[in-house]
C-alpha cells in the first residue's frame, strides 16, 4: 500500500508511469455469529476494475485476525460469465507471489502486497483472485458486503479455469486492494461512505454501486480515474469498533469510526488524489444525543486530514429519509440534516461539493427520496437511485 506521503502526491512530475488503485474494499472484524473457517480451501472473488493498467499488484489483509493466516498458493485471473460466475478465461490466469515466494503468512494485525504480475488489465473488467489456504483458517478479516457472488471450493482450485461448486458468499475475505500501474496522468478517487456507498440495496453481480458508475462515466470520457469504494454498511463518522475478530462486537461489521480508518482507507491508497465523503447518516440514527456541531467538528477534521496529504476533498450531503423508520426520520434528525447540509453546502470548507441530496429529493415533497430512486426502506436509494448520484458528480471536479 502506498504511504500517506506518496497518496498525497497532486503534481504529474513523474516522467514514469504511475501506480493507481483500480479496486479497494473496507476491511472489518467479524462477529462471533458470522465467523467463518476454512480448511484445504480457495476461495474466488471476483473484483471489478476501474482503471485499466498493467503489473497489478493485490493487497492482502489480516488486520482483524488473531491468528497468522497462510496462504499457500494465489492466483489472478480475468473473469468469463457474467452474474454468479467465478469461472475465468482459460489462459488469462498467472499466479501472485510475495516476496517471490508462491505462499505468504500474514500475521495477525499485518497486511501484505503482492509481487506485480506480469499481466494488462483493462479497464472495467473483471478479474477473479484465488486464494488457496491449506490450514484451518479462521477468516478473521473480510469487507462484510461485497454485492457480489464468490465462492469457496475444495482444494487447491488457483489454476482451475473452469466452475466449480462449493460454498456461496457475498463478502470479501482478506482482500482490500489492487493496484496497477498507468499512465502518469492517472489519479484515484476514494470514496468514503456507508451503506449508501457500498451499494447496500443495488442488485448483486451488476456493479450498480454509485462509484462503479462514476467510474464508467469517466471511462466514457477517457479520464484515467480510479474509484476505490471504501464504504462499509452502517458506518458511523464518529464512532465504530475495532476490536479483533473473537473479541468483535455483534456490529462489528460497521467498521472503525470513518475518523479512525481514513487514513487506512482513503489516505493509504496507492495513487489517491481526491477523496468524496458521504458520511454522518448513521450517527442520527444510533445516537440520539449527537450534535450538528460535532458532525461538522468531524467533517473539519477530515478535511484538515485530507488536505493536509494534498488531495482535494469533495463533500457529499446526506440524503433524504423522510419516509424511512423513525430511528432515522424524527424532527429532531430532519433538523441536525439539514443543519450538516447547509453547512457542507455553504461554508467554502470543503473544496467542492456534490449535493447528492438534491439530486434524488422528491421536488415535492424535499424530505423524502423520490420514489423512483427508493429501494423500499425510505433511505437507501436502489439501482436507478445510485445511478442519479454517480449522474450528480461533476467530472470536472477530478481533471
């Protein structure tokens, strides 16, 4: 993973190519109730690409771990099918190596970076990873909604091209990014976020979330731009969880505080030089006693952050929930929204802005998502809904 320093680089000096993330998840603890074990098992996610490039590089992470994780063989593959598939193009695949060595132990709390491969990348495709691991292995690491299907089979399955029947699951286990090198002019964005970021009621196997949109619309105009969706369902920007898996709370799958991971997960990139938050949703809903005040304080303090690396920040203001539960809807939290609103809207803080609230608010009836854009909760907005925020950011903004 890249350093905060080198994340933070603006200026296109380099007279050679650049490393950029194509793809990224959050990772979190696992709670006791949802912990999985492995053993003489791979298993194949598949990975969407937003930038196109060659030598990919994967990071892997036991970060939630309490135990060393050995991985004994993994492998990269471009994907064939569409949907549920985990198959992949005969010929395409290579095998990942770290260090040089074909099998890793990442200990608990660690994470590790592939060797590059020797392999191109296009852009918005998908590539299956393989990872094989020969021990009992508690999966202690994961990004809990992946909004799409991967599996897990028996055996060492890392050069099998063909499907394979085994064990379905919507999470990521243990990986976090990949990155490729482009060309020099190439930047990621970073996009940090709840359930509203990572996709949460968009259709699975479809890469319907808003930053997959955003990407293509920036791959329709030949703007070599990374999205790295760091969003993770029920985020908080001010408060989360981060004990080891064994130790994780019932929610642990929310995630650090989006204050406590922003470095981790936005300023970690390799190649970040812009960052959109759409955060603070969760607060209202869980802590009654939460104050505008604070969530602007917290704002403030990933701007302060993010431009102190030297990426440009982007705020996103929170949709409407006028017809959601009432954990959500209350006058109390329709005050403290519009407060946060107005103020990323109107206080210069923030280097630009998208308003995503009005770009799915119900003319009229401004409280409430239109219904054409609602998933049927009253808060999260479904494949339409998504597509009108991707529709919402000025591509401008990243040139």
């Amino acid at each position: 993973m890249g350093t905060p320093g080198e994340a933070g680089q603006r200026d296109s000096i380099a007279r050679v190519p650049a490393r950029v993330g194509t793809w990224a998840a959050a990772p979190t603890a696992v709670p006791a109730d949802k912990i999985l074990t492995l053993t003489a098992q791979t298993v194949r996610q598949v990975v969407h690409t937003s930038v196109g490039g060659d030598l990919p590089r994967l990071t892997l992470s036991n970060e939630y771990g309490a135990e060393p994780v050995r991985i004994g063989a993994a492998g990269l593959a471009v994907r064939s099918g569409t949907g549920k598939s985990c198959d992949t193009v005969p010929g395409s695949g290579r095998p990942l190596t770290f260090d040089g060595a074909t099998e890793v132990v990442i200990p608990p709390g660690a994470t590790v970076t592939s060797d590059h491969v020797d392999m191109i990348v296009e852009a918005g495709s998908d590539l299956v990873i393989s990872l094989y691991v020969p021990d009992r292995t508690v999966v202690g690491t994961v990004s809990p909604r992946s909004k799409q299907s991967n599996l897990i089979v028996g055996g060492d399955a890392t050069e099998i091209d063909g499907p394979g029947t085994g064990k379905r699951v919507t999470r990521y286990l243990w990986i976090t990014g990949l990155s490729v090198r482009t060309v020099r002019s190439a930047a990621a964005i970073a996009a940090i976020g709840d359930s509203i970021t990572c996709g949460t009621e968009t259709t699975d196997n479809t890469n319907h979330r808003w930053p997959d949109l955003l990407a293509a619309r920036f791959r329709v105009e030949r703007i070599p731009r990374g999205l790295l969706n760091v969003g993770l369902s029920g985020n908080r920007l001010l408060f989360g969880y981060e004990d080891r898996t064994g130790q994780a709370a019932e929610q642990a799958s929310i995630g650090p505080a989006g204050l406590r991971r922003f470095e981790r997960d936005v300023l970690g990139q390799p190649g970040v030089r812009y960052v959109v938050t759409l955060l603070g949703v969760n607060d209202l809903a869980n802590n009654p006693l939460v104050t505008p005040a604070q969530l602007i304080a917290g704002h403030r303090e990933l701007i302060l952050r993010a431009k102190s690396a030297g990426l440009l920040v982007v705020g996103g203001t929170l949709l409407p929930f006028g017809t959601a539960s009432a954990k959500y809807n209350n006058p109390a939290n329709q005050i403290k929204r519009h407060t946060l609103n107005t103020w990323i809207r109107a206080s210069g803080e923030y280097d630009a802005v998208v308003d995503f609230d009005a770009a799915v608010r119900d003319p009229a009836a401004p409280e409430q998502m239109q219904a054409r854009y609602d998933s049927g909760d009253g808060l999260h907005p479904n494949d339409l809904g998504t597509a009108a925020l991707a529709t919402a950011v000025p591509l401008e903004l990243f040139v």
